[in-house]
C-alpha cells in the first residue's frame, strides 16, 4: 500500500478497516461452515469465506491471485463441490452418532490447543513489513511471470504433468462398466407388471389437493395423503407440506415397512394398495 | 494495524478447518475443510510474501491453488465412487480394511 506505512510495519487505515469488517465474517462463515447441519449450506459458507480471503489478497498488493482465488475456488472448485453434492443426494445428513468415545472432545480440544500455540508462536516473532511497492514496481502480474518462467520453471511444468494426470484419474474414477447386458423394453415392462408392484403411473403431486406444488402430497379418495406422489428427497428433507389432519408423510423403504422412529399414529399407504 | 493479523486469521482459518476435518462424518464436508486449510496456508504465504517485499510466496499459493484444484477433481471422483458403491457418503461406511 502506502510506501511511508508499509516501511513503519503498518498498513493503511482503509486496508485496516477492510480487515475489521472482512476477518469476523471469514471467521463466522468459517465456523457455520463447521456446524451447518445441511452439506450443501457448508458449501455456501465456505464459499462466503474463499471470497473474504480473495478481498484479503487484493488488499495485499495480490491482484492476481485475488482474481484466480474467485474465479478458481468459488467459481470452479466451490460448484464442483456443488455439483457432487447434488449427485450425492442433499439428503445425505451427517450422522451424528459418535464411532469412537470421547472422539469429539478430543478433536475439539486440539484444535483449539493448535490455534493456540500457533498464535503464541507467531506472537513471540517480530517481523518488519516490507511492503510489495519495489516488487510490484512493473505489475504484479508481470513480477509473477518473471518468476513462474524463470526460477520456478520446472514446478510449473510439472503441474502441467499434474493437471493431465488428475483429468485422466477422474475420467478412469467416474467411468462405469457395465457388466450385464442392457435390458430391452420388453424384458423391462415384463418384470413391472411381474413383479407386483404398482404398474400404473403413480400420482402427480397435488391431484386433488389444495396445491398443486411439487411439496404437496396427492389426495386418496378417502381423503388421506398418497406419500408416492411426493419426490423421496423433499420426505427426506422434510420439505413435504402436511395434509391437515392428517399427519405429516413419512418416508418408507421399498420393502414397506416405515422407517425405526416413525411416529406411531402417522398413517402409511402401501404402494400396491388399490383403492 | 500490523499485517501480522493476517497470519493470525489464518491460524484461525486453518484451526477451525483441522476441527471440521475431525468433527464431521459427510465426506464432502470433510473435503471442504481440508480446503479450508489449504486456503488458509495461502492466505499466509501472501502476507508473508508481503512482509519479505519478493513475490515468491505469491508463486507457492499459485502453486497451492493448482495442486487444490487437481486435489478436488480426484477427491470428489473418489467420493462418487464410493458413494456409488456403498450408497453413503460417510466416511464411517468405509470400513473394510478395519478387521
């Protein structure tokens, strides 16, 4: 920043008050990153933060990285995050059972003895600023070209060697073989009607129902809720508007039975009952 | 302000990613913490780069940047493909090499 205050150690009072503003919110979005119950608000979180450090570059004398860290990690890295969440099903909540006892405290108590001696030992250094005005003399860009071609060359093409290799890796991951032969349409409609489940469409969401949104269970004619019609991640995610009166729709498994901690009085349809 | 302060949001940083990293079960979030942490480290090399007044810690975060973004395109295959075989996510299912 300021030639006469970097030399002091010290920054400018705009950068200073950017940091007071800007630090509590990475910290904040930090830790509700940490206790988000839902994956995919740890993912919004943690993008609140990449784009609170990428001010923080910029304020550095960082342009250029303040400008990759947006366009890198919340852009490409923080919806690709995204993007397998929403592959992985949203419904996919944290279990919070404890595998091993005490494993919790445990973690807990480290990692807060870890920023503690941490912030001790960087306490005890005094360290003078130097301030990037000379470095930057010609651009930060330009200075970081010099650099990345000249004395760091070889990691640079290295990670060319890296890039390739981790494209190639998530291809070979993400390709499936398929091992038996595909299905025709007749052997596929043969083991519908054989198996003895439903064979008819099954209901629209809100069929004779006040809305007709997609959270709103169909209606059976006697009345009661048709838990096939809603989607099994909005069940799952609670999402689902209740009938009134009629109790809430709860999620099943295929085989029919209602899932261990169901309440009791809440009413179940099984899916091949013809009404 | 003394720019030290950067150096201690980013212990911070990296503290509450290595909490997270322990803490959850979802193996996506595991690997949003462990970004968290690389970010953090980043957010140091840039203030110490400024302190040394050279560019060189600007260079090792663009370095981290690249090495995450590889790290992330491999992980989150690995997660699918364990979600695809176990149909969890959790880093509890995967289990198998315990007994």
């Amino acid at each position: 920043m300021n030639g006469v205050l970097a030399a002091a150690g010290d920054t400018s009072t705009g950068e200073a008050v950017g940091f007071w503003i800007l630090a509590p919110v990475a910290v904040v979005a930090a830790l509700g990153m940490l206790f988000a119950k839902k994956a995919v608000h740890s993912a919004l979180l943690l993008a609140l933060t990449m784009l609170c450090l990428a001010v923080f570059y910029l304020l550095q004398d960082a342009p250029f990285l303040g400008v990759v860290q947006v366009v890198v990690y919340t852009g490409a890295v923080m919806m690709l995050f995204l993007f397998v969440l929403m592959v992985v099903g949203v419904d996919s909540a944290d279990s919070l059972v404890e595998t091993l006892r005490g494993q919790r405290v445990a973690a807990v108590v480290a990692a807060i003895g870890f920023a503690t001696l941490l912030v001790l030992g960087i306490g005890n250094v005094t360290m003078q600023s130097a301030g990037l005005d000379d470095a930057n003399a010609s651009g930060n860009v330009q200075g970081l070209a010099q650099l990345i071609f000249s004395t760091y060359l070889f990691a640079f093409e290295t990670t060319s060697a890296l890039l390739i290799t981790a494209a190639l890796g998530a291809m070979i991951l993400a390709h499936r073989e398929r091992h038996q032969r595909k299905l025709t349409q007749r052997e596929l409609s043969e083991e519908r009607f054989r198996g003895g489940r439903n064979p008819a469409p099954i209901p629209g969401p809100g069929v004779y129902a006040r809305h007709n949104a997609v959270d709103t269970p169909a209606l059976l004619p006697d009345g009661t809720p048709a838990e096939i019609s809603v989607s099994r991640v909005l069940v799952a995610r609670g999402d689902v508007r209740e009938v009134p009166g009629r109790g809430e729709v709860v999620l099943r498994e295929p085989d029919g039975e209602p899932p261990a901690g169901a309440a009791p009085s809440v009413r179940t349809i099984p899916l091949d009952e013809d009404e | 302000m003394n720019p030290m302060n950067y150096v201690y949001l980013s212990s911070f940083l990296f503290a509450i990613g290595a909490a997270g990293v322990l803490l959850r079960r979802n193996a996506i979030v595991v690997f949003m913490c462990v970004e968290l942490m690389l970010n953090a480290c980043n957010l140091a090399f840039v203030t110490f780069a400024r302190m040394q007044g050279n560019l060189d810690g600007q260079v090792i975060a663009f370095f981290v940047m690249v090495v995450a973004a590889a790290e992330v395109v491999v992980g989150l295959s690995i997660i699918v493909v364990i979600f695809r075989t176990r149909r969890s996510a959790s880093v509890d299912g995967a289990n198998l090499l315990k007994y």
